[in-house]
C-alpha cells in the first residue's frame, strides 16, 4: 500500500503517519518527491487498514499496490533512482557505457583493453574474473589475481569496474575490488546471493536470468532493496527463445517496459543479447533509443583468440565507432553519452 500525502503536508503529519504503520507492525519507505511526500507500507503478511491511514490529517489517499514488488515500483518512488559514480550519474541524462573483456585473461590484454575503452569514452570498466561457464571444462576465469588486475587497471585509467560475484561468500572479496557487483543470469534468482549483495555497501547489477519475466527479474531487485542496498542496476540481457540464429532473443520492450514498472536504472547488453558482434552496434543504438540508462558490451583486441565469448566481441576500433554513433542517437532522444 502507498499513502500520498497532502501537497504540502506537514512534517508533523508525516511522522504521525510514519509512526502509525509502525506500530501497525509494518515497514516503511519514504519517498520525498518535489510535489509530494509518498509513504510506502511494506506489509508483515497480514492486510492493512488503509481506510484507518486514509483519515489520518494530511493523507490525501491510500492506494492499495498489487504488483508483488513494492521498493522496486515506480509506484513506491515516482522519480527515477540516480546514483554518482566516479563522477557520473547512473540513471540519469547520461547513458552510461561500460566495457571491456567478457574474462580477464591476461595483464596484457586487460590494460591495454582498458585503456582502448577508455579513450574510446566508456564510463566503466568490465572484466569478469569469476566466470560462470556452462562447461565445467572452460576456462573458469583468473579469480582473485584477475581481481588484482582489474584494480589495477582502475589505477591506471581512472575508470571505476564491474565484475561478476557468483557466490555469496565471494561478496566480502569481491567487494574489495569492484565499484559495481555484476550478479549474472545465472544467478538471477541465487537468493543467498541477492541477499548477501543486499547488504553489501556496492551498486549491484542484476541481469535478467535467461529464461526469466520481467516480474521475475523484478522480484529479484525486490530482495537486493529489502536487504537495504537502494543502488540497483537492472540489466536485459536477452532471454532464450526458440531462435537459434542469435545467441539470445534481446528483449528491448523490456527497457520502456522496466522504466514504466521501476523506479531502476536500466542496462542493456547486446553483446550476450545476440552472441554476434555484427549485431552489437544495431542494438545497442536501438537501446538508447529505447530508454535504455546504460550499456554493456564486450570487447577484445582479438576476439578469434578470446577465451571466451570471441563471438560477440567487437574490436577495440569498432567500439570507438559505435560511440561515436551513440552519441548521435543519445543526442536525438535527449541524452548524452
Ligand atoms: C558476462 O557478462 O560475461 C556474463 C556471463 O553474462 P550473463 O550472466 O548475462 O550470461
Ligand atoms: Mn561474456
């Protein structure tokens, strides 16, 4: 249930609300919007009097929420989350890019990586050291010394980092070295894991599972907020159909769809979407101009050589490239990039 408060209600009137769905055994979420304050009631299983709320002095109505994701809906905070990073907004005006190798493989290739993406204008880093392969016979990444890599090339190019935590006693290290936690699709519905990034002090970008809803993914957000972790990133990331020219069906109604829901932040990634780089560029411009906040691509110096997800990686130039048609389309949809 959220309770809309009065235009210009009073602080007093606020916190005697505030104080009542209290003591009715219930949590709660504030929401102060320029217009009007929203108080949104997190229920403990048992129905709520809003009719008892709705007359109390300053409340203009109670409105019941019958989606199953409350802190995740635009319904419990009307504006969009936005969040600083290393000197850029997420979810704000700024699309923000964020690029690098599918796996840390070597020095080498990490920094020089790195720097390519970053004269190219990416915004972040990314670069998975704790991988999660289908084949328990693949290449299963660096771990903790593809982590000491990845900081390093944070030191060296100024770009903040994002990299994937598979297992909620990974967190506590993981956390050590990256500015944003990844929670793969594998993992999307790993509650031990969403609960234990929930608590962590680090924005958290969850991708949608491949074979999971919008509800679902939604519902996933749902237990990384109700663990007090308000930094959440969603990210589409294709989902399996029975298409078998694409790696992935990339479900860009999802990104207008997550904006309509959510309150969230939304990232979209070509690269695991389609697992062809040709397509990577199309759909990355087709997801700005859909609404999308940010994107993450893979990409590689030598994707015939890449020890994973060559496929879909774009060379280093061809990122340069798409940026700079990026900018063109964020420009014709009131962005920037
Ligand atoms: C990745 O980002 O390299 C990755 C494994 O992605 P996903 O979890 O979407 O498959
Ligand atoms: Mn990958």
């Amino acid at each position: 249930m959220i309770i809309i408060m009065k235009h210009g209600a009073a602080q007093g009137e606020v916190a005697n609300v505030v104080a009542r769905i209290e003591q009715m055994g219930c949590q709660v979420h504030l929401s102060e919007g320029e217009e009007r304050t929203i108080i949104g009631v997190i229920g403990n299983g048992r129905p709520i009097d809003g009719e008892q709320l709705a007359r109390m002095s300053g409340v203009e109505r109670a409105v019941p929420v019958l989606r199953p994701f409350k802190l995740a809906s635009r319904e419990f905070h009307p504006s969009n989350t936005v969040f600083p990073l290393n000197g850029v907004s997420i979810g704000g005006r700024q699309v923000i890019t964020m690029a690098g190798p599918c796996a840390i493989e070597d020095r080498d290739q990490l920094l020089d990586t790195a720097r390519a993406v970053k004269d190219a204008g990416a915004h972040v880093l990314r670069g998975g050291a704790f991988k999660p392969r289908t084949s328990p016979y693949s290449f299963q990444g660096m771990g903790h010394e593809g982590l000491k890599l990845l900081a390093e090339a944070r030191q060296e190019t100024g770009l903040p980092v994002i990299t994937e935590v598979m297992a909620p006693e990974q967190v506590p290290l993981v956390t050590t070295y990256a500015d944003i936690l990844q929670i793969g699709a594998r993992s999307m519905q790993n509650y031990a894991l969403l609960h234990a990034v929930g608590e962590s002090q680090r924005p958290v970008m969850l991708k949608r599972g491949m074979m999971s809803t919008v509800e679902e993914l939604l519902m996933s957000a749902e237990y990384i907020l109700s663990h007090g972790n308000d930094r959440v990133i969603l990210c589409e990331r294709g989902i399996r159909t029975f298409e078998p020219y694409t790696r992935n069906t990339l479900d860009l109604s999802a990104v207008p769809l997550l904006k309509q829901l959510s309150h969230l932040p939304v990232v979209v990634d070509p690269s695991h979407g389609t697992g062809k780089w040709e397509l990577v560029a199309p759909m990355a411009m087709a997801a700005v101009a859909a609404g999308a906040d940010g994107l993450i691509i893979e990409v590689h110096r030598s994707p015939e050589t890449a020890m994973s997800d060559g496929a879909q990686s774009l060379k280093p130039s061809r990122f340069s490239d798409l940026m700079s048609s990026l900018a063109l389309v964020a420009q014709a949809v009131g962005r920037t990039i």
